[in-house]
C-alpha cells in the first residue's frame, strides 16, 4: 500500500464527519438560463476509475450486510456514468473492477454511515489495489443516503438500492469528486439532489474538466 494514498485516505476520513455530502442540502443557486455542456464541442479528458463490491469476510458473505451487486453490474453502472459525463468530454477508464473484502465489524459500521474505520484499515486489514484517480465503492447500505463523496476524497460510496437510477448516483458523486457542489432549482440537473437529473451545465463542465486535468498532472 502506497504511503501517500494512506495519508490522503486517512484525511478523507477525518474530514468524512463534517460537510460531507449526505447529499441532501442543495447549497449553490444556479442560473436559470444555463448552457448546457452537452452543445460544447470538446477534446476527451480519460480519467482512471476503479470500482468495488464491499462484502463481508465470512466464507459465504452475508447477503444482511454484503452488496448484492455484481463485477457485471459495475460494469453497467460504468457504461452508463460514460453516457452521461460525456456531456462534459470526461471518460472514465475502468483499471480495477473487483471485490474488496471488508471485516464483518467494520462493515456494519459502515452500512450505519461510520465510513472512517474503513478508511483507517485500508493497509491493515483491509486490501486494496493502488488507487485510481476516482474510485467507488458499492456497499449494502450507507445509513439514509443514495451515495456519499467524504469530503476532499476521491472516494465514492454508492448503496444497493438507490432511490434513483444508479448511474446517475455514480456520476453525481463523480461530479463532487470534480469539485461540482450542489445545485437547487432545476431537478434536472446532475447535481440537483435526490432526482434523476442527469444534465451538466457548460460552466460545470468547464469546472471538472479542470479537476480532471489536476489529476491527471498529479499523477493519479
Ligand atoms: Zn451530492
């Protein structure tokens, strides 16, 4: 396990406590008249992505606390974040699709919305491949929210049953990860919260493909 990775992990969790996007509270006023990205004509920015199934560490995972997901389904999920940021010119490159095995304490934890134990255990008892620039997490349950960004990680966690479509948690969540906040007074929006808003403005493109670019020049 990378050091580095440890250490912006472990400040993820810290920071997972305070303004982290339970993903209700719209906090940005956006235009009415906005240009929408999908007009835009622009050169693709490829970002890694890895996606993870959260299961238990018994012999057979309990189905109570283990995602029911599949490697199959991620893939889907994936196929359909593409669809959808490709509005901004952003694509997301799949480098790990797998499982991660999480102990069955911590994981309970975790489906009550307690994301910092998994966070510490990364490298002890938890394994997981080097990160990519965005990596998910699909887990049982989160404790209230469709999906979770910890603040200033490029970390996302999305439940099995979301309220709505899965592509669209993923990619919303993606979008905070991209330093998009959230939106009020257009549910259609990727970044209205609880609908199944999909669009992206011009300026919000503008804004993650800057991020997309910082992270590409930061290595990851
Ligand atoms: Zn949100």
């Amino acid at each position: 396990m990378n050091r580095l990775y440890i250490g912006s992990l472990i400040g993820a969790a810290v920071l997972a406590g305070c303004a982290v996007a339970g993903d209700s509270i719209p906090t940005l006023v956006s235009p009415t008249a906005a240009t929408e990205a999908a007009n835009v004509p622009r050169e693709v920015i490829s970002l890694s992505i890895s996606l993870f199934l959260l299961v238990d560490d018994k012999e057979d995972p309990d189905l109570e606390i283990s995602t029911h997901r599949t490697e199959k389904d991620l893939r889907e999920v994936l196929e359909g974040m593409n669809d959808i940021w490709r509005q901004a010119g952003i694509r997301l490159v799949p480098e790990s699709i797998g499982t991660v095995v999480v102990p069955e304490a911590i994981l309970r934890g975790m489906l009550a919305g307690d994301l910092d134990s998994f966070f510490r255990r990364i490298g002890v008892d938890i394994a997981l491949p080097q990160p990519s620039a965005i990596n998910g997490f699909y887990i049982r349950r989160l404790g209230g929210p469709n999906g979770m960004n910890p603040s200033r990680s490029s970390t996302f966690f999305v439940i099995d049953e979301p309220s709505v479509f899965d592509r669209r948690v993923s990619s919303h969540e993606v979008g905070h990860i991209l330093g998009l906040r959230h939106v009020s007074g257009d549910p259609r929006r990727l970044l209205f919260s609880g609908t199944n808003g999909m669009t992206l403005t011009e300026n919000e493109a503008t804004v993650a493909r800057y991020f997309a670019q910082g992270m590409i020049q930061g290595g990851r």
